[in-house]
C-alpha cells in the first residue's frame, strides 16, 4: 500500500493557495475538472469561504489538499484544517510578504510545535522578492526558517530555482540543465552552509562531519532535515509561482519525500476525528474526518467516543482531484468523506470502542459580531429555521440564537462579511431571504430600594365577581436566580390555595418590567397582606391583584436599567495599545490588564455590550486587520443616568 500525506495550505487571503492546489494537481496528471472554490459564494466572490478538498498521486504517494480560506473572518477553517494535516504549508504572497493571517497562521501551526513549510509564491511577479519575504518572515517570526531553494530570475522573469541541498540548479523550460548562475554562487554558498549547519543540529554524526568539514551528502542533508521537520524544529522555505506552475514539481517532491509521513497503525482498533461537515449539492451532508487508527470500512459501524450515538458508514469517499469517489477502506492516515451521517458534529472522534481516546480539536473561537435577522416573508419564516440549521452546524462560528430578553432571533459570526456570505448562502441554496438589523440590547431592570405596594383587584358587574388583594413588599436580592418570593401572610389574610396566583402575577410582572419593558431581576418578593372574597375570590384574581401591586411597589423602589458586560480580551500589535486602549475608555470599557506577550500586548477589559456593536469593524479599521479579540458575558451592571433616560424615552416612544 502507497503513503498517505495530508498538506494543509494555509496564509492570507490573496497569496494564491487556491491557484497553487489547483497547479498542483493538474501538474500531477488530474485530468478531470479541478474546482476548488466550488460554492456559488465562492465562485461570485472570488476568494475561498470553506476548505477546498483535492487530492492526488505522486509515486506511490497519495497526497491529500486541503485548501484553507485565508480571510480572517473565515479563521475557522483554518482550526479545522491545521490538527488533522501531516505539514501545514503556509503560503507567503512574495510582494507582501508576512500579512495579517500569516501571523494568524503561523501563531496556529506553531503552538502546535508541527511541522511546517513556508512557500514564497507569485514568484512571477515583478517586484517579488525572496529575501524580502525571509527578512520579513524572519522579522516577525521566531523559528529557523531555513530556505532550501533560491530562485533564479533572468531579465526579471523567475526561470528556475537552485536546490539548495542537492546543490544544483533546476531550470523550469530547460530539462537537465544543472548549471548554478555565476552572479548566485555566493549567496548559494551561504545559504547552504546555514542549512547544513542547521541539518546538522538534528544529528549527532552530521554535526561531526560538519565541523571537520568532510563532505556531506544530499541524503544525509536531507535525513536530519526531515528529523526537524517532523519535530517542527526546522522549517524549509521554499519558491514558487502557482499561476505559471513555476517550482511546483520540487514543491511535489519535497512534499512527499521530505516531509514525514504519518506514523499511523491501519491494523489497531479503528479510530477518526470528524473535522468538518459540510452540505453538499449532490451528496447531502459530509463529515469530512482524517483516520487516525485502524481502517474504516463501509458496511461496518462506529461509535462516537464518550458517549454518542452508533454510526453507521455508509457512503464513504475519498478524492481524486476534487471529486469525490466511493472508497470502501480506508486506512489510518486517510481523509476520508463520510456520507449520510445526519448525527455526526464537528469534532467528534468516532471509534470501534466507546472507550477510544478522543481526538481534542483545538478551541474554535468564539464569534464576536452579531446582527437580528428577521425573514423578509411568510415563506421565508417557513423556511428559515431548518436552513439556519444546516448552515450553522457546519460552522463552529456561525451562531444562531434566540435571546430570550429581547425575543429577537440573532446571528452571529466573526464579522460583517462572514454574516454576509451566509445570508448568501442561505438565499442560493434554500431560497431563504432575510433581513438583517443591529441587534437590541437585553437590558435588564431592577431596584435600588425597598417599598411596599397594596392592590385590591375588585370586579363585581353581574354573575360572578372577581375579588383578591394583595400587599406586598419588594427589595434588592443577591441570592441566586436573582428572584425569591417569600409568603409572609400570618392567618388567613390570603388563603393558601391562592398564593400560586399571587406569585404567578409576580413573575409576570417582572417578565413585562415596567421602566421600558426589559425583565427584571434581583428582587425579593414578600406577600405579607391582603384580603379575599368567600365567592368571588379565584387564583386569577389574585394574579391580576399581584401584577398591579408589583408594578406600583416597583415604581417607588427606585427602579433602574441594568445592561450586560462583557469581558473583552483584545490581542494588538503593542504600536497599536495605546490607542486601543483609550478607545475602550472611550466605550465606558473598564481597563483590568494588560499582559505584553512579545510583540503582542493582551489587553484584557469589562466593556458594555451597547457599545460592543460594531467592535468587530471598528477594531479592523483602527488596526488594519492586524489586532484580533474575543468577549464573553460577563454580568450585568447598572446603566448610568443619561443613557437610562435615553433607553426609557425610547422604550416609551416604541410603545405608542
Ligand atoms: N501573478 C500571480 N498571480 C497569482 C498567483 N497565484 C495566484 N495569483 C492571483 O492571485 C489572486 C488570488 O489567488 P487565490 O489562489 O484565489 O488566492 P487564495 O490564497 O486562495 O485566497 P483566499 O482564498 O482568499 O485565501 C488571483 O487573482 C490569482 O489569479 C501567482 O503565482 N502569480
Ligand atoms: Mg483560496
């Protein structure tokens, strides 16, 4: 049986990862139609949104793509991708250099100490640069990278490159011409002395050789490159153009000879982690998963690890090029397609056993930017909560969310284009339109101080009456739930049997609230009084007498608007802290830290959600794209006066 290597590309948007997958495929003989940004959203946009899925056969190598998104709102996939490929090769625009997402990339492969390759693309490019692009790299980034090619430009166009360990040149229209241009010989001198130097750091006996300065062989250079690259100790740069299929086939080699290979057992107990899910046109859904032991085979099942559901494999694929094809068996080092496996979610590792170890994706992060969506019709309210569902679970950072405060349906995501894509997406494939809004914020209301309140609800116009009275006492509550109702009635002022309708209206008239409609919370409730009819007395009644008698105590204890507060972590380039820092001011932030982390301060902060809105754009603007952050709820705190006014004139104005 071949080999099996998985590659994940990844890098910011635009440096060509897409065109560069596509270029090798058909340079390694796919003759079938290559599409990797398959989806119409895709396709109308011009830029990747969903991992793209190829593969192909090199000897007896089978390498499997996966082609990540490099816009930073589609980070997600990135996470997906990175855990299950045997090398990340992150891809560097040679104009640009290192981007925003490079950083990303590279702090994700890295934390993961795996191994990693970095390709210089668009070589082709008049002002590319290669040692720009090192400089660059190596400017921002801690690691030996160590570039195992030069490339060869004549009359600036990018004609070969040199082999750095087989210390030789490769022309890309001249078959077998070898020759080193003269004007590199000095820089090909250098260059490959730091890479054995750095080779030889990995091995013993290289190291010997090395500084006895014996002669070193391309197999021994590139036995000890592949030990540091298999420990993620050494990272190989390489030159390429993907859109003139310049270096492509090197690339091809060192792919498949110098990266390591998985070290994976096709005859354990059979184990896979389920990275992606995704929708297709023609097959439903796909969980995409990466065999991490044994063999998965058609007709057999498997069971999610810790506790799921029995799965059965039914329609399994692999890819050829990026189509999918059915495969039977799989073995361990295999990405595979599961079909028809409606009950699979991202991240669940599947198994013979339900004792297998799990698999531990790392963390998602958490979507940061939300807008209301309402549907722009009857139809599309029929539709839309099974099409939200299916778009959503394939995505770790597409969230929908019914808050349970303002009663609006919520989508959230990382940002304003993401959410755009999906509303997209939603339109093309289930004919779903919808609208989108600047979410209301949950506020919420409560007390500052005790006060008592009577209510005699009393109706007496033919048949029977309706009669209770209630007098009740409210003050703030810390106590969990933020609500307790105490029954203080002494005799039989209130009889038992109608204290459930008396708390009944309670909570419902602090569901309603009564400064601007928003619930209210941290309250206790004593009913201490009241009276009753021997006829016309009913829970309901009662109910109706505890409403009002909430509402009017309510009003007298100095009710006020509480709103929520998220802790906000945001990580910036330290240039950038200051100014970040007096923005948060600027949005009522409250500053608790800040932790500088190399170049990198984490300022850590308690900002209100109302001014959080639009943080995701804002912050993006304010630092190119260069600073990222997350938020979590917090707590809810006090509103100060002049924005309760604001909120409660407008809660009154939206009444009438
Ligand atoms: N000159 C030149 N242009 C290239 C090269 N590779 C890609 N391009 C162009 O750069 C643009 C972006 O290429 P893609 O391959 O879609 O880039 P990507 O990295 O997949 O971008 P995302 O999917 O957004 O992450 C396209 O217009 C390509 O034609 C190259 O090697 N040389
Ligand atoms: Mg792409």
């Amino acid at each position: 049986m071949g080999q099996l290597r998985t590659i994940c590309l990844v890098g910011h948007s635009g440096c060509g990862k897409t065109t560069l997958a596509t270029a090798l495929m058909k340079r390694a003989g796919i003759k079938e139609q290559i599409l990797l940004d398959a989806s119409q959203e895709e396709k109308d946009r011009g830029y990747s949104i969903d991992i793209g899925y190829g593969a192909f056969t090199k000897g007896d190598t089978t390498v499997t793509l996966l082609d990540t998104p490099g816009g930073d709102e589609f980070i997600e996939e990135m996470y997906k991708a990175v855990p299950v490929s045997d090398v990340s090769l992150l891809v560097v625009h040679a104009e640009k250099a290192v981007e925003v997402v490079t950083e990303r990339a590279w702090d994700l492969t890295g934390a993961a100490k795996r191994p990693t390759l970095v390709l210089v693309n668009q070589m082709d490019r008049e002002n590319a640069s290669f040692e720009k692009a090192i400089a660059s790299l190596r400017d921002h980034f801690e690691g030996k990278l160590l570039p195992i090619q030069l490339p060869i430009r004549e009359g600036g166009a990018f004609v070969g490159v040199v082999d750095l360990i087989a210390n030789q040149a490769v022309y890309f229209a001249e078959k077998g011409k070898k020759a080193i241009p003269d004007d590199l010989a000095g820089p090909v001198e250098d260059a490959r002395s730091s890479l054995i130097e750095e080779a030889s750091t990995m091995d013993d006996e290289l190291m010997m050789k090395f500084l006895e300065e014996e002669p070193i062989s391309t197999e021994e250079i590139t036995t000890s490159l592949s030990i540091g690259v298999a420990q993620g100790e050494l990272i190989p740069v390489l030159c390429a153009s993907g859109a003139e299929e310049k270096g492509l086939d090197t690339l091809t080699q060192v792919l498949t000879g110098l990266v390591p290979g998985p070290a994976l057992d096709a005859a354990a107990a059979t184990r896979a982690i389920v990275f992606d899910l995704t929708n297709d046109p023609y097959l439903g859904r796909l969980a995409y998963a990466r065999v991490l032991d044994g063999t998965v085979q058609e007709g057999k099942s498997l069971v999610v690890v810790g506790g799921g559901g029995k799965i059965e494999i039914r329609d399994m694929y692999t890819l050829e090029g990026t189509k999918q094809k059915r495969e039977p068996k799989a073995p361990a080092g295999s990405i595979i397609a599961i079909g028809k496996a409606e009950d699979l979610k991202l991240g669940d590792t599947v198994a013979t056993s339900i004792d297998g170890a799990a698999f531990d994706m790392p963390a998602f992060p958490q979507p940061v930017y939300s807008r209301t969506i309402v549907p722009k019709s009857q139809a599309d309210v029929e539709k839309m909560s099974e099409a939200l569902r299916e778009v959503s679970t394939t995505k770790a950072t597409i969230q929908v969310e019914r808050d349970p405060v303002t009663k609006e349906q919520i989508l959230r995501g990382m940002g304003d284009i993401h959410l755009s894509v999906f509303i997209e997406r939603l339109k093309n494939r289930y004919n779903v339109s919808l609208e989108t809004h600047t979410p209301q914020i949950p506020y919420k209301e409560t007390i500052r101080k005790k006060a008592e309140a009577k209510y005699r609800h009393k109706k007496q116009s033919g048949g029977r009456g309706q009669f209770g009275e209630v007098v009740l006492r409210i003050e703030p509550f810390d106590g969990e739930g933020g609500y307790q109702f105490l029954d203080e009635i002494k005799g039989a002022s209130i009889p038992g049997q109608y204290i459930p309708g008396v708390e009944k209206g309670v909570v419902e008239a602090m569901e309603e609230g009564n400064l601007a409609k928003y619930p209210v919370t941290n309250v206790s409730v004593a009913v201490f009084d009241g009276s009753y009819h021997p006829v016309d007395s009913s829970e309901l009644a009662f109910k109706i007498a505890a409403r009002s008698a909430f509402r009017d105590a309510f009003d007298k204890a100095n009710p006020t608007l509480l709103e929520p507060v998220m802790n906000v972590q945001v990580r910036v380039p330290e240039e950038f802290t200051g100014d970040i820092i007096s923005d948060l001011n600027g949005r009522r932030g409250r500053i608790l830290g800040m932790d500088p982390a190399g170049k990198i301060t984490v300022i850590r902060a308690e900002v209100p959600l109302s001014e959080m809105m639009s943080y995701a754009l804002d912050l993006k603007s304010r630092t190119q794209g260069r600073a990222v952050f997350q938020m979590e709820y917090a707590k809810y705190q006090a509103v100060p006066g002049n924005i309760q006014e604001k909120v409660v004139a407008q809660a009154r104005q939206n009444e009438e």
